[in-house]
C-alpha cells in the first residue's frame, strides 16, 4: 500500500492549500481514488473526506549534444489532492498526523 505513495508536493501552492486542510501528494500512475484514500488513512492514521486526482503529462525535453540534436520526454505523472475531516492537521515535512476526534 505505502508504494502507491511517492511522495508528498511541497510548493508555494501546496502550502496556501494546508489553511483549508487540502494536501497534495505525488502518486503511482496506477492508482484509482480508493486505493490512495486507503494507502493515506494507513499510512497517517488520519479521517480523508474526499480525493481528488489530476494526471500530468510529459513533456518532450530536447538537447544539443555531440552527436547531434538528442529527443526525449518526462514521464507521466499523478497528483492526488486529499481533503481531511474537519479539526486534522497533517505534518508533511515530519510525516505526523494530529486529529480531535
């Protein structure tokens, strides 16, 4: 299940995004909604309400080399955006979890 996860976003968007409980993870291609809402309540120990998810497609990189003009592309990738129950906070940067319950 934790392999579902990759990592968490930490960006200046991201953070405007924790006032309002919303938190944004890197995730598996893969994965449907129920499989991240499950992997975040294990990993967490946490009560999600909704999940949101967003797909980013790879961009073509170019390069001059030696041998000549070089061709490549990022691979595609996943955004989760998980909202928590009212009164939770998450820790990101530790990986904690706090809940009034």
């Amino acid at each position: 299940m934790i392999q579902i996860i990759k990592r968490p976003i930490i960006t200046e968007k991201a953070s405007k995004m924790q006032a309002t409980r919303q938190y944004c993870f890197e995730v598996t291609p893969d994965a449907n909604k129920i499989q991240i809402k499950q992997a975040l309540e294990h990993l967490f120990e946490v009560n999600i309400i909704s999940v949101r998810t967003t797909l980013i497609k790879g961009k073509v990189k170019r390069r001059m080399t030696k041998k000549g003009l070089m061709i490549g592309r990022k691979p595609l990738r996943k955004k989760a955006y998980i909202t928590l129950k009212q009164g939770q906070t998450l820790d990101i940067v530790s990986g904690e979890a706090e809940g009034n319950d």
